[in-house]
C-alpha cells in the first residue's frame, strides 16, 4: 500500500514530465499544450518536483554529472577499471554530456522553481516564498560553480514565462554577491516567524520548518562566503567578506539534528526520471560499462588512518581488499583488486534501494568543516573541537559505531589539528573532502580551490594531454544549445570570463 509521501512523488514524476519541456531558444521555456495546466498543481506537488530535480537528480544527471565528471574531477570515483566504458583521461571534454547538465538541469530547475515562487506569492505565504528563494540561492550557486558567469539576475523572479528568452550572463562575482545578500534578506523574511509554510507534504527535506529553513540558509552562506572569500579579498573587498562570514558565525548553522538529507523512497520510482541515480546507473546497464570504483586517493585516505569510514562506504573486493584506483591513468586495473561501493551508495538492485543512505544536501558535517576553516583564519571558533564534529558528523552519517568514532578521534594522529596553520587547514579540507563523497560538484568545487589534488605529470602512467595538461579541469564549457539560441549574451560571458575551455579559471578560483 502507498503511503501519502508515494503518492505526492508519482504526481510529481508526472508533474515533471509536462513542465519541463523547454530551452533556451526563442521558445525559452515556453511549455507544450498539455491535457493539465501546471498553474494549477498543487503547491505540495511542485515543491516535490524542484527538491527532487534540484537536490536528487535522476540517472541521466547523475551518471554525466555527478558520476562521469565531477567526482573524477574531485579524485573520489574513479572508471578506471577493467570493462569500464569511461577508462582514459578522466579530464577530457564531451560536450554531449557538457550540455546534459546544462540543458537538463539548469533550464527545468529555473522554470519549475520561479513556478513555485509564484505560487507562494500568489497565496500570500512569505515563509513559502523565503524558502523558495533559499532553494534558488542553493541551486545557482551549484550552476555558477560548474560554468562560470550564467544567467542570474534576469531568471530568478517568480515569471513563469521569461519576458525576455535570451537572458543576460552575469559575472561570477555579481551571483556570489547576489547569493550573499539575497540569502540575508530571506532570513530576515522568516525572522522568528514559526508559521510552516504551505505545501509542507512535498517538502521532503524540513517538513515545511522556516526555521529550519533559516539555519540552512545561513550554512550555506557560511559555505559560499568561505568559498569567495580570497577572491573578494583580491578585489579589495575584504571588510564586506569578514562581514558576512561574521554574521554567518553568529547566527545557528547546521548540526546533527537539522542537516539536509533528502531520503529516497523505500521502492523506487520512475527509474531513470526522478527518483533513479546512483543505483541505478551502477545495475541498470549490462555488464561492467557503468560499474564505477573508488579513486586510490579515497581509498588510500581511509586505509591509511585505520578509518572506519571505510567498511560502510565500501565492500571488499574479490581479493578481499579495499584498493582503489587511480584517475587518467594508463594502465587499466582489473577489477578483482578493487573495492566496491556498498549497498548504501548503490543498494543491492535498481529496485532494492532500502539501505541507501540519503542525498547529502548540505550536512552537519560540511558545516563544522566550514566552521573549523574559518576559526583556522581567524575568525570565531575553536578548530579542534570543530574539527572532531565534522568528523563526529560523518561518521554518524555513514552508520559508524558511534565507539569506533570515538577510538578514532582518540587514538588517530589524522583527527588532531598538527603543524602550520596551512597544514591544519590542510586536514580540515581533507575531512571535508571525505565527507563529500557521493556530491561531486562540491568536492570538485574544494579540490579546484584548495588544490588538494596535484597536477598529473607523468605522462608514461598517466594522460597528461591537452586540453588540460593533467590538471583538473576549472570548469564545464558553455552548452552548445546556449552558444545557438543565447549567442549574443554567452559571446559576452566568454568574453568577461575568458576563453570557453575547461582551462579557463572562474572568478573564485584564484591561480
């Protein structure tokens, strides 16, 4: 029998499926005549659909996205196995899947979500609009991260159909600004405001909470101020940086008891569409060819500090060992020496998915991370204890005994703050990077602006070929379908932001 929550998500793989037919072409957006208009959905039922499609992401996201990309980019998957489909040099372009992320993603989330704005706006609840906008600030700050400049200010209004269907590109650090302040203006919104807003069945993540909401809203500008903080520096922007990341400090951030976690539901869904991805892209195709290992980099972090971590993000391989594999590199590694990920990244079947563990949104344990780097540069906090709740916080999330936790941050020199400050924030970003694991675009979005990950040199073991060099890519180049029915305003992006290549820094992330 379905419960209730079942129900709102089948709606919403429907829902889905008529509204977001769109592109960014003289049509932008413009939605096919259909037997059901979508301004007259259920609130429920569009806020389902945006926290599925922005947060979740199906199979076809997932695998180009997540999986392909950015995870190798970040050093945490790797396909460098026997079998594999995608063995090689991990740093190359295609721009098939380049245009997957944008055309799929970018393009469905904005028209979805302005309709959701919308309709809050429409029944005069503030709290539904304030939450609405956070999800929106989450949700570029991800897409400006993976291109660069794009479309912001000209698409984040609640007008369903835009006014204009070539929207401006706008600077990165315009969006960084943008995302700062809006995010401001929104908690401000809730205030104390306790009043759950409408449509709470389809909100997956807090159940309708504002203040809830409001927590989330602030980590995650704890999380963008962090990220833009040398780059504002460098453009003499220091004191409105310390500003922010002051306000964000003094303000409740995220713990173990309000951390965004979408759960999947307890049977699977429309496979492939909504409620599909890691699991489904690792058992719905034909022998190994999807089949995704762990990076040696990952592995090799775990074994070496006896973590715990490791028995619940991954099973042994054949050999009884937990080996992982390097990225680009030259040889392919047979698949009997690699560990392989557990039933709570990939379940058991596409359809036996009962044990996996949620979507990681934004956690408890990025939170203390962010917290303990930003004590390390000396704001407020203190760095170790900081430090030992991200690690307390992962753990828990992956299902460790919490005693193993606790003989871990006792006796693993890893979990005590040593050395320079460099080395110490080092380690934070390590611990962080380890938490990320199954988001991607985060740890790619870390690695590029810590450089935890060295260039590839050695062209004999590893692909060290143009267009990168061995070096992780800096960004996804523009969508071929934008460069066609947006010309005139990505011509000007490149031409503010540099050349359209993976090699091409964005504004954050300072040489």
């Amino acid at each position: 029998m379905k419960t209730p929550k079942h129900t709102i998500r089948l709606f919403v793989g429907f829902l889905i499926l008529i509204i977001t037919t769109i592109s960014c072409t003289e049509d932008f957006e413009e939605i096919n005549t259909n037997p059901i208009n979508p301004e007259t959905a259920t609130v429920e039922g569009i806020m389902a659909g945006v926290q599925y499609f922005e947060f979740a992401e199906p199979r076809f996201l997932t695998w180009r996205g997540n999986l392909i990309y950015t995870s190798q980019f970040a050093h945490q998957f790797s396909y460098n196995a026997e079998g594999s489909w995608f063995a090689g040099d991990a740093y190359q372009n295609n721009q098939g899947w380049t245009n997957a992320i944008f055309d799929a993603s970018y393009q469905k989330v904005s028209l979805n979500i302005r309709n959701l704005l919308g309709t809050y706006n429409d029944l005069g609840d503030k709290n539904g609009a304030a939450v609405t906008k956070i999800m929106m600030s989450w949700f570029y700050q991800k897409m400006t991260d993976i291109y660069g400049d794009i479309p912001y200010s000209k698409v984040v209004g609640d007008e369903l159909i835009l006014e204009n269907p070539q929207p401006a590109y706008d600077s990165q650090k315009d969006i960084y600004t943008g995302l700062l302040n809006d995010l401001k203006t929104q908690m401000d919104e809730i205030g104390a405001s306790s009043e759950i807003i409408a449509g709470a069945e389809g909100d997956f993540i807090y159940n309708g909470d504002p203040q809830k909401w409001k927590t989330f809203a602030n980590t995650l500008r704890l999380r963008i101020a962090i990220r833009s903080r040398d780059a504002f520096m460098r453009d003499g922007d220091q004191s409105f940086i310390d500003t922010v990341i002051n306000e964000c400090l003094s303000n409740p951030l995220l713990d173990s008891s309000n951390e965004a976690l979408l759960k999947k539901s307890e049977s699977a869904l429309i496979l492939s569409f909504l409620d599909g991805s890691f699991e489904d892209v690792y058992w719905g195709f034909g022998g190994l060819g999807s089949k995704w290992v762990f990076s040696d980099r990952y592995m090799n972090l775990l074994n070496n500090n006896n973590d715990p971590r490791v028995f619940q993000v991954a099973d042994p391989s054949p050999n009884n060992t937990f080996e992982g594999t390097a990225i680009s590199m030259r040889g392919i590694i047979p698949r009997n020496n690699l560990a392989i990920p557990s039933e709570k990244i990939i379940g058991t079947s596409t359809t036996d998915i009962t044990n996996v563990v949620p979507t990681q949104i934004l956690t408890a344990a990025e939170s203390y991370f962010l917290q303990a780097e930003a004590a390390l540069l000396g704001y407020t906090g203190n760095p170790q204890a900081l430090y030992e709740e991200g690690i307390r916080a992962s753990m828990k999330f992956w299902g460790v005994d919490s005693g193993d936790i606790e003989t871990f941050i006792m006796n693993e020199p890893i979990a005590t703050l040593s050395g320079s400050n460099e080395e110490q924030l080092e380690a934070v970003w390590n611990q962080r990077w380890l938490a990320l694991l199954m988001n991607g675009y985060e740890a790619w979005s870390l690695v590029r602006r810590t450089e935890l990950i060295p260039p590839l040199t050695d062209d004999s073991m590893f692909f060290v070929s143009e267009p990168n060099n061995g070096r992780i890519p800096r960004r996804l180049q523009y969508s071929t379908t934008e460069l066609v029915a947006n010309e005139e305003n990505v011509k000007e992006a490149i031409e503010r932001q540099g050349p359209d290549t993976m090699t091409t820094p964005i504004w954050w992330d300072i040489e």
